[in-house]
C-alpha cells in the first residue's frame, strides 16, 4: 500500500505465494491423476475446475456423458456457487463490523456442505467429476435432502436481504465503495459477479452453453453501479437463481448410468473445457499424447481478469475499505 493519511495512493499486488507447480505436475500423468490435480487448483471451485477438466478430456476422445451425469453436475456446480456466495455477503458485511450477517449466512452455508458431504459423501465435492460422468451418484433420500435444504435456504434468505438492505450504517460502507467502472471491467473481459456488476453481463452457462444448461431457463443478473454494493447483489440474486436451477434438475433428474469412462484413441489429441465457477468463465486446455498421457495442460482461473482491477478499485478508497473491495472481489490466491 501507498497511503496519503486515510487514502489509498496505490495499491501493488505480488502474487505467486501459492504457486504449487500444477503445470508441471501435470506433464505425463495419467487422466485420473490429472483429474485430482485440477480438483485442487483452488479448492473452493472444485467442481468447476473439475467439470471443466473433464469438459477438456471428453472434447479431446470425442467422449459422451451420460444425461444423468450431466444434471448432477449441474446440481454440484450450483451448491458449490450457493455455499461461497452466502459465504461471501456474511464476509463483507463482516468487514464492516455487521457480523450478524456473517453468523446467519455461516448457518445456511453450513447447511449447504453438510447437505453435499450427505448426497456426495464430501463436503465440497471434490473428486466427484471425473471425466465420462461423476463418481458418486444421488439416491432418492439425497434429492429429499437437497429439496429440505433449497426450502430453507428460501425461508430464510429473505429475510437476511432486508436487514442488509435495511441497515443504513451496513450501507454507507458498501454503497459507492470500490467502485470499478464498465470501461475497465470490459477491458479487463472480467466475468463473474465482477463483471456483472458492473455491466458486463458474460456468463459461460449462457453466452457459450454447454449441457445441460442449453435447456434449463435461468437468468444472468447484470448492474452498472459496480460498487461494493452491486456485488453485493449480484450474489443475492445469483443464490436466488442457483436455487431455482437446482430444484429444477431433481425435478428433471434422468435415469440411466453416471459414468461412461472416455476410451483412448491412441494418437495425439487436444481439448479444451470452459465453465461457469462461482467467480466466472474457468477454462482448461488440454493436449493428450499418443499414449492416453497428459502433454500439457493449462488451467485458467477467472481470477486472472479481476486481480488486476482490485488494484483500480481501491485506488482513493481509504485502507479501513480496503478488506470490504478485496471480499467483495473474492479473487483466488491458489488459483
């Protein structure tokens, strides 16, 4: 930090404090052995970067996913979305010293990850995509379960948004905080809650479908405020709309295998996998060797497009602003 009194100057990231050598890693080791690495990439989107693997794997062997598999995943994805966005408005109500939102939305949160450990046997539902399918499958009790929590996350919430909405100390804080402009977040092709809240209404599910998103009807919420606050929001609606689409696949919940394991061809492929992770697009570029073997893999985190703009934002904010800019942004350290 740079600091003129109270005012932010500028602020310098360095990052690569938690770089782990996943690249290279991943040279020459086999899809099951890739598919753990990128389930560990950055933890709190493991679904995505798995599914996105996956994706990558299946688009270079020309593999088909089973319908089931494809709705559980989507089932996944959006607890995975649900448990960090209630986690992150509790977060930066926090830091502006509001910690009651972070006690209500810890609870639902925990309910979120107890619900997946029950229908998925882990908490955050890693290793559960594989490429081909998923590896756990969910009985009639886990849809019962995922229906008694999507009920009372909806009983609930509500009422967590109007003590936000209604608390004009909470919102003197986020209102015109940290405020990154349209111009700058298309730019920077910033997706996520970031770009969408300030404009730029890109999201993978949508503008570039993969199934079975293709046919389930959700809406992107967009604003321009760009602020704490409209982050803040599109969260809120986000959880809303994760809730729907969730109901929605275990209404719709095909019958027939999990998994269908993609064959080797024997020659050299590449691949590549794009998802919607709760922070926006993560993308994995693959290149198989003639062996089945892994060559090469990239792995893109969403973060990469809103690092560099966290620095914009905080730019004539004050430091006591600076935890609520960086929560509101949430941008991966490991990823």
């Amino acid at each position: 930090f740079t600091a003129q009194g109270e005012t932010v100057v500028r602020l310098e990231e360095r990052l690569g404090y938690t770089h782990k050598g996943i690249d290279a890693l991943m040279r020459g080791a086999n899809l099951a052995r890739g598919a753990e690495l990128a389930a560990r990439t950055s933890g709190d989107s493991t679904v995505a970067y798995g599914w996105a693997f996956a994706q990558a794997v299946e688009a270079a062997l020309g593999a088909e996913v089973p319908a089931r598999a494809l709705y559980l995943r989507v089932v996944m994805a959006e607890l995975e979305r649900l448990a960090n966005h209630l986690g992150d408005i509790g977060a930066i109500c926090n830091d502006a010293a509001f910690a009651m939102m972070l006690a209500h939305c810890a609870v639902l949160r925990e309910n979120v990850l107890r619900a997946s450990n029950t229908c998925f046997g882990h908490r955050m539902m890693r290793d559960r995509v594989v490429p081909g399918g998923v590896s756990h499958d969910l009985s009639t009790d886990g849809i019962a379960t995922l229906r008694a929590l999507t009920a009372d996350i909806r009983t609930h919430f509500p009422a967590l948004i109007t003590l936000y909405d209604n608390t004009a100390s909470l919102l003197d804080r986020t209102v015109a905080t940290g405020t990154l402009t349209a111009d700058l977040a298309r730019r920077f092709g910033t997706g996520g809650f970031v770009g969408r809240a300030s404009g730029r209404g890109f999201d993978t599910r949508r503008d570039l479908p993969y199934a079975p998103y293709d046919e389930l009807a959700f809406e992107v919420p967009t604003r321009r405020d760009g602020d704490v606050n409209a982050r803040v929001w599109i969260r809120i609606r986000e959880v809303e709309q994760s809730l729907t689409l969730i109901d929605t696949c275990l209404a719709r919940l095909p019958e027939g295998p999990i998994l269908a394991p993609p064959a080797p061809v024997g020659d050299a492929r590449e691949g590549l996998g794009m998802v919607e992770g709760f922070r926006g697009d993560v993308l994995v570029w693959l290149a198989l060797d003639a062996g089945g073997l892994i060559a090469r893999c990239h792995m893109r985190d969403p973060s990469w497009f809103q690092w560099p703009l966290l620095e914009a934002v905080i730019d004539g904010n004050i430091i006591a602003d600076f935890p609520l800019c960086n929560k509101s942004f949430n941008c991966s350290y490991s990823g």
